[in-house]
C-alpha cells in the first residue's frame, strides 16, 4: 500500500500542473520540460571541484577521477562538493563500486546538493542489480526542480519495476510519460509491461501513435503477458510478430509436466531444423537445456546438427555422442560434422579416426575429411605427416573443392619452408587443374608475388591474367597494383604511371587507391571543398532529442530502437545519409553512424565531405591528439586503428574479451595501468575513451620500432608479436606492402590494409583540425 501511495503522491503532487485539469474535464497538458541543460545539481563555490566537473562535462571523466583522487583516498575528509562530482566521473565510466565508496554514508546526501548523490547511488544499485528503491525515493524526495523529478520519477519506477512492485512501477511510469513528452510513447510502453490487466494494458497501448514506438506494441503485449504468468497468450504475441524463439521460451515456462516438456522440445527440435540464424538457435538449445526432456534418435540428430552449425561444440557434441551409441549408423555427414565438434573441444585423436574412416568415401565428402584430417596432423605438430597427406588429397581427382584447399595450404607452408620454388608450382598446379576453383584468384595472385622479385615481366603477365579471368573478384584490384609495380621494376615507368592513376582515381578510398596514390607522390584524393558538416533535417533532429532524453533516463533498449529507426530511414535514402549518420554520431552511436556512411559511399553515394566525415569519423578529439602526442604518434594512424578495432564505439567488447575503442584486454590494460601509476584500477576504465587511448597507444607504440612505416607494428597489435617474427621471414618481407600480402591470417591481412588505408584518409580529412589543436 506504501508505494502505490508513494507513487500517486509523487505522479500529482511533485506538480501542480500534472494532476490539473482543463475547463472540459480532461487532464491539462503539463508545460513541456527542459532536459537539454541536463538535471545536475548546482555546485557549492570550490575550486577543486569546479576544474574536475569541467572535464566531466567535457566528457572526460578519467582525468577527474585522476585530480580527485587524493583528497577522495579518504571520502570522509572531503567536500560535499568534491565527493559529489568524484561520483559524478566515477559514474561517466561505469565505476559503480567507486560512486558507493565516494557517497554512501555521506550524512549531507538528502539535505544539501538537491538529492543528487541519491540519485547516483541508486543507479549504482540499479546498474549492480541490487536494491535501489529506497535511494530512488530519497533522490525524488530532495529534487527541487521539474526536470530532476521527472527524471527521478523515471529511476524510481526502474527500480519497481526492477523489485516486481509492478503496480507501483506502472503508476511512476505513466505519471512520468504525462510529462516528458520525447519519451512518453516509451515510458506508456513501459507502463504497459508491468500491467497485469489486459483492459488497462490495451488502453495505455491505444495511446502509443508514434514510430518507432507503435512496433514495439506486440512485444509489450508479449512480455506483460508472460510478467503475468499468461505463457500461452505471450507466446501467440510473441509469434504475431515473428519471434519463435521467444515463443518457445515461454511454452517450457508453461510446461508443467513430461507431456508438455516433450512437445515443446518437439517444436524447438523442428524450429532449429530450418536452420535459423545463429543467435535464434542459440536461444532455442538453452531453452532445450532448461526442459530436461529425453529426446528420440532423430531429436538428438537434429539439435546437434543445429548446436554445431551455430558454434555450440558441447551440445553438438552430446548430441552426436548419443545418436552415434543407438542402433543406426550416423549417415557420413554427420560424422563429419561430429569430428568437427571433436576438434573444437580438443578430443583430436577422437576426429582423427573419424577422419580416417571417411577418408576413403569417394565424393567431396570423403575428400574434405581427407583434408581436415591434413589439418589436424598440421595442429598436432606433425609437419612432415601432414604435408605427406596434403599431397595426397590435391592427387585426388573426386574432390575439387578438397583438393584446391589442400593445394593453397602446401603453398602456404612450402613458403614458410622457404621452398618458393616448390609453393610456385603447387599454385600453378592449382590454377591449371582448378581454373574456376574458388581459390583460383587468390593462387594466381600469390604465383603472381613470387615472381615479383625475380622475373618481373612475368610477374606482370601472370597478374593480368588474373585481372582478365576475373575482373569481380577482391583479388583483382590488388592484382592491378601489383602488376603496375612489377612494370615499374622491369623499367616501363610510364605504364605504371597510367595504372596507378587509374587506381588512385577509381579506387580513393581502398589500401591500393592509397598506395597508387603514394607511388604518384601524392595524397588520398578526397573532395577538396564544400562545408564540412550536412544540412539538418527536422525530423531527424527530433528523433535525435528523442535519443538524448532516453539516455538520460536510463533507457538505453528503447534509444536503440529509436537509433535503429533512424539508421533505417537513412538507408532508404542517400539524400539523407549523410545527416543522419552524423546525427548518429552525435547522439553516441558513432558505429552505426559510420556504417551508414560507409552503405551509402559503397552504393555509389557522391563523395561528399560530410559523407566522408561520417564514414571515418573522430571523436573524443583532445584525448586523441594528447594520447598520440604523448607517444610521438600520428593521431590519424591512431584514429585509423580505433576506427578498425571498433568502429569507435568505446563499449565495443570482442569475442576474446577485448574492450573499448582501442579493444585491450583486461589484463593488458591491467599491467599498463600499474606501470602508468593509476590511482585506481577496475576493468570497466577500458571503456572510457581517455584510458582506452591512453593505454592503447603506450601498448602500440611498444610495437613500432619503425616510426614511418607501422605495417609490423599493426600486424602485431592484431596477431602478436611471435607470430609477425615468423612472418618477417617470408618473401620480399623488408618492404611493407610485401610483407602485408603474405600475411597468411586474413583477418589481420584485411586489418593492416584497412588501418593503413584509414590512416590516409583521416590524414586528409583531419590533419588541418588536428594541427591547429596543437597550436592551441
């Protein structure tokens, strides 16, 4: 009763106007709020925390944390006022720990600095799944203008919401919509989440009218029926708009018994046989696993056909182990996909007599068990075995796709073997038995390479050949390039010339238009006037104050879907791309933004320079110049790297664990962090774009030992240092863009071609901008 009382008081009384009506008996329209200027409580005269909350606001919440921290070592000893804005910093970079050292206790925290410090240790709470309803309430209790109780409305009703007072949550969220008009389509919807009645859900839903709000009316029904324990009703929500996978999670919530547990495991079994995307069929096996149902032969087939496919090695590997025990033999491409599954959880003899079973079918099935078992000899350390039996499949005349694989990885290792020679005719054996082989253009590529250095003439004609056979593949426009230098070498200057103008002119924005544009002695051709940023459209900057007021109540899942609206309406129309992808990166979705961009330019956009600017954009300007100066860096090779690495959203985290915008691990950021003298250390700082620039460049600068050219640098910032010594024995690898295209891993081949590409056009875009900065 307590809080549905709390939350009438808080939905009227906090203003007037909220609760008033107008002369024909309807609510009156509140005034509209002003959140542009943000809710901050205002300081107390103090000099310290003046210059720390000025970086705060700046958006560099390190460097504030770094000047606090002495006089905050002991909270206590401190300033309201300092202790206030610590927590602020802390805050900005996810230090949640850190904000409830700095304020909890703090005896002034519900009479002095309008209730803020509340307000940030329940959103610690919030953001640390814990209770935070208590600290919400104080927080609303001490806010002293509209624009913090509204905002403060909205936190309290989070941490209902969060503690299943469902009632009281939907009562703060619906007297917040009344007043935050940017957000009251969302907040409606929250509202309708957490209401149990269908008739008072159906009434708050009606009242949604804008997009992208109105898609997500299903949803809401789905996800407030399945709050209310209706499993059936929020699975027939959940199908109506295309979500099977939510729709079987909430049929095993309804599955009291064995029979419905064995139908539901049924549907999820014929679901992930039609094959749906990877993250669909990863929900539906951990909605499996929660079932516990015993499943037939050809169950267990299908799951562990699906499990493999979408990367699931332990329940593929169930699955194939208990079909493998029934009576009926598993047909040979399961067992080739079983023997996968082994070889991903390191069971590697287990696949090897597999491999060695289906080695004699005759087919591409037999031939590409042939090769893995080639590759798993390879893994095991037996070199000499493995090349013995690489051999033996490129012999095979039943298995094109087998024997071509086989015959580029013999290259590859003849290479490493330093037998040139030898790799030189196992690619052209290659190209003469497997002309239209997928491997074909790049084995032409690479015959090509090997005899740059010692027959140049012909180097040239065999990578025109390439060009001529196949015009469309990736590999062709490097093949362009490196014929033009091949011609250089064998004295046809002029030839050279005209190609690489044609590169530079057709091809700006790749590594080889780059280079071609280098080998003229020039720069990247860019767009060389025109304002730099784009025409504003209305609606979209509606939509962008809409994005902005969610981020600042906390609601992150609906300001996605709002950005992913956005990024839709630019995508069908090059007219606006350009204006919406900055919008994008204003907002704080700078990847989605870029990818835009880069959509656009790639359908043949004109290359604009606003276009440009979003495609290879830079944010966090001051950190980046003061990070790469610090390390004697050229801020457009770092703003390459981090445009590569992730894209520059700074909560970018990898498959590996790597975080942030210059994607450090932990524990290497760890170890920099210590030798730098941080004041404090929590993994979540790699996310904050000054320590992610700071610690990436001091770890990429540990690399580059040869300051005008970072190609080895690169490739060992993406694939290790050991690894780039073992490729610095390959051919022709004293000169860079050699030595790049014979990177064997083609993720950090593509890597170092795309920062070194980067690097160019940020140079040419930026440099005048990051010039005068320095200036300063």
């Amino acid at each position: 009763m307590r809080q549905v009382t709390w939350s009438i008081v808080v939905g009227c009384a906090w203003a007037s106007a909220a609760c008033a009506q107008s002369t024909d008996g309807r609510p009156a329209a509140p005034p509209p709020l002003d959140l542009a200027h943000g809710v901050g409580a205002a300081l107390p005269a103090d000099p310290l925390a003046a210059r720390a909350d000025s970086l705060v606001r700046a958006g560099r919440p390190w460097p504030a944390t770094v000047l606090l921290a002495p006089t905050l070592r002991t909270p206590n000893g401190a300033s309201a006022a300092v202790r206030l804005v610590g927590a602020r910093a802390a805050a900005a970079w996810r230090g949640w720990n850190e904000v409830e050292r700095i304020l909890r206790d703090a005896p002034w925290l519900d009479s002095e600095l309008e209730g803020e410090g509340r307000e940030l240790l329940a959103r610690a709470a919030l953001e640390r799944n814990l209770p935070a309803e208590d600290d919400a309430r104080r927080a609303l209790a001490a806010a002293r203008t509209d624009p913090q109780r509204a905002v403060r409305l909205v936190l309290l009703a989070r941490a209902l919401d969060r503690a299943n007072a469902r009632d009281s949550a939907a009562a703060s969220y619906a007297g917040a919509a009344a007043r935050i008009a940017e957000a009251g389509d969302w907040l409606r919807l929250r509202a309708a989440g957490v209401t149990a009645d269908s008739a008072a859900r159906s009434a708050l839903l009606a009242r949604v009218t804008m997009e992208p709000a109105r898609t997500r009316v299903a949803w809401t029904d789905a996800q407030a029926r399945e709050r209310a324990g209706d499993f059936a009703g929020a699975a027939r929500s959940y199908r109506s708009v295309g979500a099977e996978p939510a729709a079987l999670r909430v049929e095993a919530l309804g599955a009291r018994d064995d029979a419905s547990r064995a139908a539901v495991a049924e549907r999820i079994a014929a679901y992930l046989a039609r094959g749906p995307q990877t993250a669909d069929a990863r929900v539906a096996l951990d909605v499996l696993e929660t079932l516990h149902a015993t499943l037939t032969r050809d169950q267990e087939l299908r799951v562990a056909r699906a499990a493999a496919d979408a990367g699931v090695t332990a329940r593929a590997l169930r699955g194939f182990q208990l079909a493998a025990t029934a009576a009926a033999p598993m047909d040979p491409k399961d067992q080739l996909a079983y023997a996968g599954a082994l070889v991903r959880s390191g069971r590697q003899q287990d696949a090897i007599r597999i491999y060695e079973q289906l080695e004699s079918a005759k087919g591409a099935l037999g031939g590409a068990a042939a090769y893995q078992h080639a590759r798993m000899l390879l893994q095991s350390g037996r070199g000499a075995a493995a090349r013995s039996a690489l051999r033996a499949v490129a012999s095979r005349s039943d298995a094109e796709d087998a024997s071509a694989a086989a015959l580029t990885l013999l290259a590859d290792l003849q290479v490493d073997d330093g037998d040139l020679a030898g790799a030189a005719r196992s690619l052209a054996e290659l190209t003469r038995r497997f002309p239209t082989a997928e491997q074909a253009p790049l084995a032409r590529l690479h015959g090509g390479l090997l005899a740059f250095g010692s027959d140049p003439r012909r180097s040239a004609a065999m990578l025109d050949s390439l060009v001529a056979l196949h015009p469309s593949r990736e590999e062709a426009l490097p093949a362009r390039y490196w014929a033009a230098r091949a011609l250089d070498g064998a004295g046809r200057r002029d030839d050279a010339m005209s190609r690489w103008r044609a590169i530079a002119s057709g091809s700006p924005l790749t590594y080889y238009g780059v280079a071609s544009a280098r080998r003229l002695g020039g720069a990247v051709q860019l767009p060389p006037s025109g304002a730099d940023t784009p025409t504003r459209i209305a609606a979209v900057d509606s939509a962008a104050q809409r994005i902005r007021v969610l981020r600042l109540l906390g609601m992150d899942v609906e300001a996605s879907f709002e950005v992913e609206a956005l990024f839709d309406r630019g995508d069908r129309n090059a007219a606006e791309a350009a204006a919406i992808a900055q919008t994008l990166i204003d907002v704080g979705f700078p990847a989605r933004g870029l990818r835009l961009a880069v959509r656009a330019l790639d359908r043949g956009a004109p290359m604009s320079r606003p276009l440009l600017r979003a495609a290879f954009p830079v944010l966090h300007a001051d950190a980046l110049v003061e990070s790469s100066g610090t390390m004697g860096l050229d801020p457009a090779l770092v703003a390459g790297l981090i445009r590569q690495e992730s894209t520059w959203n700074p909560d970018a985290v990898s498959r590996a664990g790597a975080r942030g915008l210059m994607q450090l691990m932990p524990s290497v950021g760890a170890s920099i962090a210590s030798g730098r003298g941080y004041p404090l250390w929590n993994p979540a700082l790699l996310f904050d774009p000054d320590v992610s620039m700071q610690l990436g460049t001091r770890h990429l600068a540990s690399s580059l030992n040869d300051r005008d050219d970072p190609t080895r640098a690169l490739a060992a910032y993406n694939a290790g240092q050991s690894r780039v010594a073992r490729w610095s024995r390959r051919p022709g690898a004293s000169d860079p863009e050699q030595f790049a295209e014979w990177i064997p891993f083609v993720e950090t081949r593509d890597y170092v071609r795309a920062v070194v590409r980067n690097r160019a056009v940020y140079s040419g875009l930026y440099a005048s901008d990051w010039n005068a900065s320095r200036a300063r």
